[in-house]
C-alpha cells in the first residue's frame, strides 16, 4: 500500500559512510518540507564538525514521531535470493532482520562500524584486493541491483574496494538498521506506519538521473548545476554551502527529490518486490 498524499510532511536523505573512526566527513544529511523551499543541510550535534553514526541513531530516534519520510543511501541487506543465504556457508539469517541481528553481534567496530567484519571474512565473502582471488567471483547482487536487460548495479555489498564500493557502508547500515528496529517502521520490511517516520533505502544516482544528469557523471559539484537540478524537482534555489561535496549536494538533491515523488503509488509497487524478496533483500526506493 503507497502512503496517503499528505501523509508525510518533512523528507529527509542521508548520505552515509562506512569509514573507520568516530566522525565522519562522508557523512551528510539534508532536509526539506512539504511545499518549494529549498533543502537544507542538517549539521552535526553539539557544534561537532562531522556526524558520527551514532549520533545520526540518536537524532532519528528522537524524532521517530515525526510524520518524516528518512532516506539512507546504503543496502539495506546482502544478495539472498539467487544463493539461499545471505552469507552462504555462515549464516542462515531467515530474512534481513535477522541478518542485522548478525552483523551487530559479531562487529566490533567503533560508532556502528564494520570494516572489522568485513575484514574477517575478506576472500571468503567480501574482495579487498588481489589476494582475495578472482574479483568477479565475489559480485552477487540482491534483485533490485538486477536489470531485465541483464545489466546490474555499478557495485555489490561484496566488493570492499575502491572509491566507488557500497560494501563497508552498507553492513555499518545494516547495524544501525538493527537499533532502529522496533521503534522506526523500515520499508519494505515494516508495512508503512499511519503515523511517525518512515526509514527507506535510496540511490542518490536515481535522484539525480530524475534531474536528467546522465549516467556517470551525476555528481554535483557546484551551485549553479545544484540549483537548475533543484528547479526540475520544483524546489527553490539553496542557500549557498561552504564546500560543494558529492555528499553535501547528493543529500539536499535527494531530500528534493523523496519530497517530489514520495506521493508516486508506483514507486511503491515494484513489479519484482515479492514479499520473499521483501522480507530477505529488501527494495531501494525508485527501482521499478
């Protein structure tokens, strides 16, 4: 079921970072309301010059009773349904949640980390560099990643390499994921709440390819190709930023764009989201 027209009233994009360490620089939120104003930035706590993972769990759960619409550019679960398993040959996590459950158990990283986890079980399950073996054997991808023309998704929560992986960010998600549980509904594995926020996955590319930036060089990275992005979404022109990051401009471009399609029922209809593949993949929002 898609939400009522007017069910959310503040649209929130959030691009995330699996980096190691307490505060993260890739890490930035924007936010906007129902109406043409334009997104703005969200900054850290307590005059911190970055966000910390934590502090984005802290600042989520207060205002988990807003009628707030939250965007996480990460997977929100690992490939499951062409392997049986969400970790062949280690897990058998049932479905996603179960998966979270894993993942926070066994990482030890600080501030909702997972590099450690992921480097634990480096050639086994994730690529990290040569010494791993054959790269290709390591991409799998979870059926939204996947085309009908055969094509798939640029990365997999497999490749933990290069500036372009997914992998890192994704299982420091997924902890968070498992903490919100229970007190914030997660689309598709939540059905959506008639009240209170609502977490989904998001592809900043998506957002900004709805502009009619092409594929591959969707990256903004000044104010002026932010503001005539912004004008195709119905949104006014923002206030000028003090850095034009590929982190600061995906999140305001993105809050833009949940506020603009967030009310398409199709968006919450994929043809290819059965609730199998719901409840053990999930969907990023967008992908038809």
């Amino acid at each position: 079921m898609a939400p009522a027209p007017d069910r959310f009233t503040r649209f929130v994009a959030i691009d995330w970072s699996g980096a190691k360490g307490v505060r993260h620089k890739g890490i930035a939120l924007a936010e906007c309301e129902v109406g043409g104003e334009a997104p703005r930035l969200i900054a850290p706590p307590d005059g911190a010059a970055a966000w910390a993972r934590t502090a984005v769990l802290e600042w989520l759960l207060a205002r988990r009773e807003e009628p707030m619409l939250v965007g996480f550019d990460f997977s929100f679960s690992a490939p499951f349904v062409t392997r049986g398993a969400h970790l062949p040959g280690e897990t058998t996590t049932a479905d996603a949640r179960a998966l979270w459950a894993y993942v926070d158990a066994h990482a030890t990283d600080v501030d909702l980390g997972a590099a450690g986890f992921l480097e634990a079980r480096r050639g086994r399950h994730f690529y990290l560099g040569a010494a791993d073996g054959v790269k290709r054997d390591f991409l799998h991808w979870r059926i939204c990643e996947q085309h009908d023309d055969g094509q798939t998704k640029p990365s997999t929560v497999f490749d933990a390499i290069g500036a372009a992986q997914v992998a890192k960010a994704s299982f420091a998600g997924m902890r968070l994921l498992h903490r919100l549980h229970g007190s914030v509904a997660i689309w598709p594995f939540d059905p959506i709440p008639q009240r209170g926020a609502l977490v989904i996955e998001i592809y900043t590319a998506i957002a900004a390819r709805a502009t009619g930036l092409r594929r591959g060089l969707s990256k903004i990275r000044d104010a002026a190709g932010l503001d005539s992005a912004l004008a195709v979404l119905g949104s006014a022109a923002h206030l000028p930023l003090a850095s034009y990051n590929d982190h600061a401009t995906d999140a305001l471009l993105t809050a833009a764009w949940l506020r603009h399609v967030a009310g398409s029922a199709g968006l919450w209809h994929a043809d290819r989201m059965s609730d199998h593949v719901a409840a053990t993949e999930g969907w990023t929002f967008g992908v038809s």
